[in-house]
C-alpha cells in the first residue's frame, strides 16, 4: 500500500446540456447526467446514484478485506444501498444510508464470525465513514447448499 494521503483525481467535462464525461488515469470514461429526480432523463449514473454505488462497493471491498484477514470463507455478498436525499436547514443533502446485506457462507459455523466481520465492515469503510449521513444495516447471512456450490464449480 503506498504512503499516506492519497489523491484521486477525476475530470469532469459537459456542454451546457447533455452527459457529463468522468474520466481518471488508466480507467474507462464514464458518462453522467443529472437523475430523473432533478428532471434530468435518468438513463446514466449521475452524482447520487455514484455515490450510493460508492457506498454499496466499499462495503463489500471493505468485507472482502476483513473476511481475507480473518480467514473467513464464503461463496457471495450482494449489497443493496438507498441513500435518502432531502432538505435539511435550507440545504439538500444526504441525510442516511440504508445498506442490505446478504452474505453467502460455505459453513454454517462461521455464521457469527461472519456478522461480526459484516458489521466491522459497515463500521471500517472509509466512504460511509467520511459521510456525515446515518448508516443503517440490515444483514441476512445463509449457508450455501452443496448443489448450489456444484453447480458454480
């Protein structure tokens, strides 16, 4: 891991009407427009929908990393975000996170191992934790079947 702080650096460039093209170094351009929601035609990512989508793949990177580090194994984790958008002292802001969580483990008996590593999860990650909004966390853990792994194998 390279030394603190990291910098990211992303361009932004748009006309007066239309997408907004996003661009890093040594990543595909992504296009963006403002959401249905601010009468934009809500057919691309657009600033909200980036950020809910940031909080969805940094919990599940975040849990990656302490399932690795805690030798936990599992099969999946799918991620399912809203973030609430309203007004707040005159100011339009993200005001909570909501995340779902379903977590597919190989053995039951990880079960606890793994709430706990989720939870850490949703504690640890950087984007939720530079976010003023209150995070909410609902988890569902299951046990893969065998057929199921079979059938991925």
């Amino acid at each position: 891991m390279e030394v603190f702080p990291h910098r990211y650096c992303v361009k932004g460039s748009g006309r007066a009407t239309g997408d907004v093209e996003l661009t890093a170094a040594g990543l595909a351009p992504l296009w963006s427009e403002s959401p249905a929601e601010f009468d934009g035609p809500g057919d691309l990512w657009s600033p909200e929908t980036l950020l809910v989508g940031a909080v969805a793949d940094c919990f599940v990177l975040t849990f990656r990393a302490i399932a690795h580090a805690s030798k936990l194994h599992w099969a999946s984790l799918d991620c399912a975000v809203t973030g609430t958008l309203d007004h707040v002292e005159r100011a339009v802001l993200f005001t909570r996170f909501d995340i779902r969580a379903r977590l597919e483990l190989l053995d039951e008996a990880d079960a606890e191992r793994a709430r706990h590593a989720l939870e850490k999860s949703e504690r640890h990650c950087l984007i939720t934790r530079s976010l003023r909004a209150s995070i909410g966390l609902d988890l569902q853990i299951d046990v893969a079947q065998p057929a199921a792994l079979d059938a991925t194998a």
